[in-house]
C-alpha cells in the first residue's frame, strides 16, 4: 500500500501505486510469444455453446438442418445481461444439443453444433459506423450487443451492459497486465494490432463520456509496451503505462488501484468511483464491430504449456474444438498430465479435449509435472500467516479458510468472502498446500444456493398463503349461501304471503284479463272452431252420449 | 409504617397501570417468534413433521410443543438455524436423509383428470380441471410429494432436479470434482 515513482516508456516517471499483497511468479510467457499469431486452420464442426458469458443463455434462432452464413446471428441475448451469438463461418447447423462445455463443472449445456462448408461466405453486416462520435451512445451500445462483445480477458461480462454505468465516468482503464503466467494473447495482440486496440479507445470514450485514458501493461511485455506508446503517441488522451510486473495486477480492482491509488469499495463496481475498465482484446473488437460492423466471431489464444509440441497463438473462430487448436499447436508431447482452460493460477481443467474454445478462452495450457508438480494432499494449517501477507485484496484468507471448512456460511460472509477474486495467491504461498480457493468457491456456491433455495421459499410460502386465503374465501362464500338458504327455508309463511298461493292467484288473475280482453271484443273464447273432421265426429259422439245419459236421467 | 405502605400501594397501581396500557398499546399481532421461524423453515408444505404446512409446524415449535427435528426436507441445516434461533441444543433430524430435490410430473397419458391432485397441491402448482388433463408446473413445484397419494391411477412421478450450469457447486475440497481429475483422455494422447 505504497506510492512509488516508475520509469515510463516516454522515459520520464510516474507516480504508481502498489497493491497489498501479491506473488512474483515465474511468467513463462517466452514459450509463446515469439512467433506472430497463426490464423488456424477451419475446424471439421464448430460447438457454439448458448451460454458464453455471465448472465442469461442466448436464445437460438436457427434449427437444425438451416444454413448459415458466416457472421450471420444464431443466438439472440434474452435479456439485458446476456450476448448475441453468431456464425463463425458458413456451414450447415447439423444440431442444437447439450454437448460439454467449457465449465469447471465439466457438464452439458445447449450448443448450436455448425459444420462448416469450408466457402466462408458472410451474411450481409450492419454498416459501419465510422462517424460514431456524432451518433447516440445507445445505437453504438446496441451495435456492440449486436455484436456478442463480451469481456474477453476471461470473465466475459456482456460489454455493453458494462458500457451502461449509469454513472458519470471520468476515466477509462484499458487493461494489458496480463498478469497470469503463460497467457500471451493480450500481448500479441497489442504487439500486432495496436491500432486496433487505439481505434477502440474513442468509442469506448465517447459511450462513457470519460475524458482520458489509461492503459496499464505489465513490464514483462516491453515489444507491447513500445507498440501502444508509438501508436498512441498522436492523442493526449492516453497514456500507455508501464507497471511492474506483480501477480494480481491484472485483476480490475488491482490495476485501477496500481494506476490511479483509488480503490474501487467492496460490493461496489468500478463505476462507483467514476472509472471503466476493458481488457484491450475487448476495444479490438469494439472497434471491429462498430467501424467494420463485423461481430465477434474469433480470438486470439494461447496454447502453450510443455505438454504442447510448438506452443504459440492462433487466432481461432469461437467454437473450435480443444483437439483442433492443439493438433495445430504441434500436438500433444506426452507430457502434460492436465488440461487447463485459463492460466495456471485461476484456470480450470477440461475433462476432455473434445470441448469447444469459447468467449472468454484466452489460454489453453497443458503443463507437464515438473511446470505444475502436484501439491499432494493438505497439511494442517499452521497458522504462519502468509496467506495475508499474499493476499491482494486484504483478507483474512485463513479466517475464511477456517469458516469455509466448519461450513460456517454466516461467519465466512462476516470476513468478506465476496470481496476475494479467487486469485490464488494464498494458496501459491501456503506451505501445507492447502487448497484455499477450492474452499472459496465451495462456500461463495453454498451461499448462492442458499439464497436460491431461501427465496424459493418465500415464493412457496407467499403461494401457499394466497392458496389459503383463496379456501378460506370460498368457505366463507359457501357458508353465507348455505346461511342464505336455510333463513329462507326456515321463514314461517305468513297468511295470504304463501308464494305458491300468490302463484295461483296471479296465474288466476291473468286468465281472468284474458277472458275480458276478449270479453270487450265481443268474443266468446272457444276452441271448437277449428277442428277436423275426425274431431268433430268425435265431439259430436260424445254430445249424443251425453244426451242419451241425460235422456236416460230424466227416464230413470 | 403506614406512609411506606402506602407508598408501595401506590407505586405498584401506578405501575400496574402504565404496564396494563402498554400491552394494550404496544400490543403484538401474531407471534414474531413464529414468524422468525417459519422464515427458516423450507415451505415445501409438505407435512412430514406431523403438522398441515410449515406455519402451524413454526407456531407449534414456537410453543414449544413440537421439536425442532421434525422437518425432513430442511435436514440438519434448519435444525441447526432453529437450535440457533431458539437457543435448544441441537438434536438429529428424524426422518433420514432429505431426498434430493425433484418435483412433480404427470404422466399425460395416464392423467385421468379427476382434479384430486390439484386440491392436494399447497401452492396451486397443478393447473387442471374436471376431465382435462393436468400439468404441474416446475417453476412452483416443491417437491413435497402431496400429490402422489391422492393419485388414483398414480400417473404422477417425482422427477429429480438435474444440475446445470447455474445451479452447479463447487464441491466441498477433498472431495474432488470429476472434471479437474480426469487428465487420462489428454495424456493417453
């Protein structure tokens, strides 16, 4: 927690700050970074999974058997924080299902499975927008949605949420450190594209409103260093850094605190403190998308480790498979016993080679025992304290250690567990081995699922409540008719009240109407007027038998 | 002699007073001790504990007339937040392990739409009606299996919830998860 001064590419110094914490780690980079980028080679079918990023999954606009066109969109964001999906080359969608995907959990999930006809034909691209600083934040955001942009240094937050603060920013932080051993992408990519990485930078100015920025590289990576000083040297508006090479300074809190000596609050966002940051892969492709209208469909990654033949970088379209890249990269020596998807220190291992690159897949590393000997099992903790010391974000990580063992979720919150960015500096520095971070993220998940099950609750016990209000109503209801009834059932009926008398009365009054309407008209009502012959044979029988009765009366 | 107790007298019906017009006056609706536990309890309704839903079982246990082990699906979690809560020493649930979670299915070809079901549902997560068939609805279903006994042609299963990325955890360490151990396939290459 110091200020120190640090010479700078225009070889003055400047003023730098220096986090709490942190390890020097041996940066094997040299084992990537000497060759330029490959562009690799079409892959014999794409996985394209619909979850790539934090938040929610893309939707799938295209069913199995269609064609697609490369750039085309397939998967439409579902909500505010989720990212498009597209075609990374034209082909044929053989299927849309769960296959492996690139999750420390090692499960499927829905993916769109491609398989390219080798045309490479595009779809029809939104124009570019090279008179952007005219244009309204909001349709150059919708264009960077469009386009599936999302944090490509590994977290892979949708970027144009990110680009959304909602709060005045005054200064944008475009992150090089690249901080993790191994990882060269970021590196290559500055050496090579530094002007695509500068043409990023106005836009991502203009959607924020900041004034200046920054761009902090770790002095590991001079060639990238020089790169981005000689190509920004024309704009005042940024300033290249070079900063000393220190694990973490790569982690967004890190190099905002490393750059400015403002740290960003816990539970808070960088925004809060009027500050954006990007890792430089992202304004690459910000600039792809709104000056060429091209989406993210490729990146650059590393594939190196001693268990890879000719480690190096390629340029890959998102969804090629594991094996392909490797394949590419001189094949497998035998030697690595691992797979792992990121760098050493925060990556995680893939179970099989099969699984496709995704987003957020900077690194693919295979390292052989020696490169990453296996801990053996944990030792008991004893309590040196050098987890602290390590730890970047000033923790207790030994307090959190204790909690998350005991499965104490309320007490490990109590030391900030949600303030620790997995790192894996503590455990780096432990002498018994013990893997702190995996008792991190058992307890961050615990406490998630927790919340789940706790707010499903409160949603049964609000359903289940409404349910017995809905019955109670209704027995209510039931027993005021039922009440209704009985009191009408149980009136005595008082005299000349009966209603069934009152009916005859009634019907008796109206036949009596009827008979003096006809009455006044001078008619007799009669129903013999109308009558077959049948009938009237019939009545006229009935009238002889009638008068023979009465004639027999008077004889009798 | 006289003036203390009289003093006395007087101080205990003043006293009597001010605490007769506080409890009317700061009178509580309800049990808060019932509410803080029904808060902890799972909500899935289902009766297990021997009471009809989870309220009447948090208001037993508030009096102290039911213990604090009784609900299956909350398993030693609850128990230990209600022991905490309550300030008991905790004691083993009864009832085994809790299950994992599922929820409710109707086979659509068995389903004879005799609405027995729906009215067995704590949280109307059935939707149906006479003679048409009925579905559950996954978003609601507890899982608390009330429905399946009043089935007459027992069409409906519990189906388990499968994890996904979302809802997947890292296990606890030491218990590895399979996809970090499993370098074989990369080696053999």
């Amino acid at each position: 927690m110091s200020v120190h001064r640090y010479p700078q590419p225009s070889g003055r110094s400047r003023r730098l700050w220096r986090f709490h914490g942190g390890v020097h780690l041996p940066d094997r980079k040299a084992l990537s970074n000497t060759r330029p980028p490959l562009r690799a080679e079409l892959p014999g079918r794409l996985i394209l999974p619909l979850q790539q990023h934090i938040g929610e999954a893309a939707e799938p606009l295209v069913k199995a058997g269609d064609r697609v066109l490369k750039g085309q969109l397939i998967g439409r964001p579902r909500s505010y924080v989720s990212a498009a999906l597209h075609a990374p080359t034209s082909g044929r969608v053989t299927a849309i299902e769960d296959h492996p995907v690139p999750h420390p959990s090692g499960l499927s999930a829905p993916c769109i499975l491609i398989e390219p006809d080798g045309e490479e034909r595009w779809a029809e691209l939104p124009e570019p927008m090279p008179d952007f600083g005219t244009r309204d934040p909001a349709e150059i955001r919708e264009r960077i949605r469009w386009a599936g942009i999302v944090g490509l240094g590994g977290a892979a937050f949708p970027a144009s949420v990110k680009l959304n603060p909602g709060r005045p920013i005054h200064t944008l932080i475009l992150n090089g450190a690249e901080c993790e051993p191994y990882i060269t992408c970021d590196d290559l990519l500055m050496r090579g594209r530094p002007e695509a990485i500068l043409e990023g930078i106005p836009i991502l100015l203009h959607l924020t409103g900041a004034e200046r920025c920054l761009i902090g590289i770790e002095d590991n990576k001079p060639e990238a260093i020089r790169a981005l000083y000689e190509a920004a040297r024309g704009d005042e508006r940024i300033e290249v850094v070079r900063i000393p090479t220190l694990y973490p300074s790569g982690g967004e809190k890190q190099l905002i605190y490393v750059l400015t000596g403002k740290e960003v609050p816990s539970n808070g966002l960088p925004a809060d403190i009027g500050m954006v940051c990007h890792n430089v892969g992202t304004a690459a492709a910000i600039a792809d998308a709104v000056l060429r209208g091209r989406p993210l469909i490729s990146r650059l990654v590393t594939v190196t480790g001693g268990g890879v033949a000719q480690p190096g970088n390629f340029e890959a379209l998102i969804g090629t498979p594991v094996a392909d890249l490797i394949r590419q990269a001189g094949g497998y020596t035998g030697r690595g016993d691992r797979l792992v998807l990121g760098g050493p220190m925060m990556g995680f291992a893939l179970s099989d080679d099969g699984i496709p690159l995704h987003k957020a897949g900077n690194c693919l590393l295979l390292p052989t025992p020696e490169e990453a000997p296996d801990p053996g099992s944990a030792l008991a903790c004893i309590r040196c304290g050098r987890c602290a010391e390590a730890c970047p974000v000033n923790l207790l990580p030994q307090q959190l250690y204790w909690f998350a063992r005991a499965k104490d979720l309320d007490r490990v919150q109590d030391f900030n567990l949600f303030d620790c960015i997995e790192c894996a500096c503590c455990a780096q520095v432990c002498p018994s081995h013990i893997p702190l971070v995996q008792y991190y993220r058992y307890a961050k998940t615990e406490i998630w699922e927790r919340e789940r099950e706790r707010r499903q609750a409160e949603h049964a016990r609000r359903r289940h409540e409404a349910r017995q209000a809905r019955l109670e109503r209704l027995e209510r209801e039931r027993q005021a008719r039922l009440r209704k009834k009985k009191a009408a059932l149980a009136k005595p009926p008082a005299k000349g009240d009966d209603p069934r008398k009152a009916a005859i009365e009634a019907a008796k009054r109206r036949a009596a109407e009827k008979r003096a309407a006809l009455a006044a008209q001078g008619k007799t009502p009669r129903n013999t007027e109308n009558l077959t012959p049948a009938q009237r044979r019939q009545v006229e029988a009935a009238e002889a038998r009638r008068a023979a009765a009465a004639g027999s009366d008077t004889q009798e | 002699m006289l003036i203390a107790i009289t003093a006395m007298a007087l101080l205990a019906g003043a006293f009597g007073l001010l605490l007769g017009y506080a409890s009317v006056r700061f009178h509580v609706e309800g049990d808060p001790i019932a509410d803080q536990i029904d808060a902890l309890l799972p909500q899935t309704q289902c009766g297990q504990c021997g009471y009809p839903g989870c309220r009447p079982y948090a208001e037993a246990v508030a009096k102290g007339e039911a213990e604090i082990n009784l609900c299956v699906p909350g398993g030693e979690t609850v128990m230990v937040s209600l022991a905490d809560l309550l300030g008991r020493d905790p004691v083993p649930v009864e009832g085994g392990e809790a299950k994992p979670k599922a929820v409710a299915w109707i086979d659509p070809q068995e389903c004879i739409g005799c609405t027995l079901c729906l009215q067995a549902c704590p949280v109307d997560a059935i939707l149906g009606a006479a003679k048409q068939l009925h579905v559950v609805l996954r978003e609601e279903c507890t899982g608390c299996e009330l429905c399946l006994p009043p089935c007459p042609v027992d069409c409906i299963h519990m189906h388990p919830i499968a994890t996904d990325l979302k809802t997947w955890k890292w296990p606890y360490p030491g218990t590895r998860p399979v996809a970090a151990s499993a370098p074989t396939q990369v080696a053999a290459n």
